[in-house]
C-alpha cells in the first residue's frame, strides 16, 4: 500500500497550488480520503476529506479556499489550494480515512508547501 504526494513548492500570499496524491495497492474508490498538514512546531491537523460518494468535510480555517476531489479511475487525490496565506505553510499528508485518524490509516510522505513573499 503506498501513497505517493506531489505538487507542493513556494508561492507568494494569494496564490494558489494543486496538490495530488496517487493511490496503489488499495481499493481507492471504496475508501474515504483526507489531507493533513503539520506546521514547524505544531501538531498535525486535519485539512479536508471526501468519501468515496463524494461528500466533502473541510477545516473551518480552509474552507472557502481548498478543494479536495477525487479521480477513483486513476486513484488519484487532489487538493487545489486557492487564495493561500503564509499560515498555510507546512507539510501535507494525503491519507486514507477522513477526520479522525485511527491506527489503520495509511500516511503519505508529504510535500511540503511555503507560502511567503
């Protein structure tokens, strides 16, 4: 099972990134999928989720700004991540499960996005 993230990088306030995830060795589109972020010095955090029907759940401080969506053919997870702040700055994980991690989830590697002047 492997989760592999892309797409992070440095972009200026108000920009915007896509973030993507590809899924192998699992059922994809029968799983719900999530995005976690961790800041230098912080915990980890929940960012978003979708389930395999395609309901989304977002963190109040992205909603409104973050799209999560789904590609079950490809197994492939994206994030699009509009209007981003520097608080925006940190790690971020796609994962199986939604909101509530449970010691079944799969983690990816991360990719790290800055948003800075």
């Amino acid at each position: 099972v492997q989760l592999q993230a892309s797409g992070g990088g440095t972009v200026q306030p108000g920009g915007s990134l896509r973030l993507s995830c590809r899924a192998s060795g699992i059922i994809f589109k029968f799983l719900t999928m999530g995005w976690y972020r961790q800041a230098p010095g912080k915990e980890r955090e929940f960012v978003a989720s979708i389930t395999s029907g395609g309901s989304t759940d977002y963190a109040d401080s992205v909603s409104g700004r973050f799209t999560i969506s789904r590609d079950n053919a490809w197994r492939r997870l994206t994030l699009q991540m509009d209007n981003l702040k520097p608080e925006d700055s940190a790690v971020y994980y796609c994962k199986t499960g939604g909101s509530n991690p449970s010691p079944g989830d799969v983690w990816g590697q991360g990719t790290r996005v800055t948003v800075s002047s």
